[in-house]
C-alpha cells in the first residue's frame, strides 16, 4: 500500500514516513535502542520478546505488528476514558485539560479529536487546539500562542503550575491551609 505519513510540518506537507523513520532508528541501533520515538514508544507500550527486548509496533518496512498493537490497547486513554465515563466522569470533572496543536507534527491532534468525539460530556474536560488563520501549531503546543519554541519549554513548567495552582485553590475545603500562597 501507499506509505504512512509519520512526521509532517506545521502544513501538513509529510516529512518522514513510517518506513523511513522505522529505518533510521534500525540505523541508530537495534533491538529498539536507537533512542528516538518510535522505539521509545515500544519501550514504554510493547511486550517483550524472547529476546529480552520491545517488540516493535512497525516492522523496518513500517508494516503494523497487530499482536503488539493489540497489546498496546490497555494503554489507551480513549478507550478507558470512553468504557469507565459513566463512573468516572463526576470525579474528573474539570480536571483534564488536553493541549495539542491542530497540526501536531506526528498526528497527535487526530487522537484528541477521536478523544473529544468520543466522549458523552464534553464540558467535563478542556479541550484546547493551538491554530491561526487556517495554519495549525505544530508538537509540543501548549497553549502560548505565537511563541517561539524554545520559550514555549522554557515557560511550560510555570505555566502549568500556575493551571494546577487555579485547580487546587478552587477545589480546596473551606479549612485547608493556603499559607503556602505568596
């Protein structure tokens, strides 16, 4: 079949494809020890094999292992989130908030998008696309629009913690201590 888009820039034009990104972290080192995505990816989700190492989800020829795909279903957030949210979904309320950008480098938005539409009560969770006239922001979006990168990391710890500080004040008893605001 036609190749798999795997990485892409912020206008959708295709960069790598499975195949070739399988291909140079073959290159960078085998048995899943290139240290780049996709094998990192496998570190994390994969099974074992006999040889002590992840079995890889794409083969060299970025063909899909569908055993260790199937195996890689329990960490998915979407099915979870979609099977528990009649029982879940008072406790999260207002506690999940999803940052992506409309054209995420590796396709990560398409997987919000499949998250948001799958869910019955979406006010329950935030859900926020970084994207400016018809061009979308790209991997690592969060949410400081018009930023270069390097200060969008830069800044993404205090920003966060400025999103958790809101939470904790909000959601805290009316007895907590709150000293430890300056």
């Amino acid at each position: 079949g036609p190749a798999r888009a795997y990485m892409r820039d912020h206008r959708g034009r295709v960069l790598v494809t499975i195949e070739e990104g399988k291909r140079l972290e073959y290159a960078l080192g085998s048995a899943g020890r290139s240290q780049e995505q996709l094998d990192a990816w496998d570190a994390v989700f994969s099974p074992c094999g006999s040889d002590g190492f992840p079995l890889p989800l794409f083969g060299r020829d970025g063909r899909v292992n569908h055993t260790v795909a199937l195996a890689w279903a329990k960490y998915d957030l979407r099915r979870h989130l979609s099977g528990q949210w009649p029982r879940i979904s008072a406790d999260l309320a207002g506690k999940l908030h999803v940052f992506v950008g409309m054209m995420d480098n590796f396709y990560l938005n398409d997987a919000v998008y499949r998250l948001q539409q799958s869910l019955p009560e979406r006010a329950a969770i935030e859900f926020r696309y970084g994207g400016w006239h018809g061009r979308g922001y790209g991997h690592a979006w969060s949410g400081l629009t018009g930023a270069p990168l390097w200060r969008v990391d830069a800044t993404l710890p205090m920003r966060m913690t400025e999103l958790l500080v809101d939470r904790f004040v909000k959601t805290a008893p009316t007895s907590a201590d709150m000293s430890w605001r300056y």
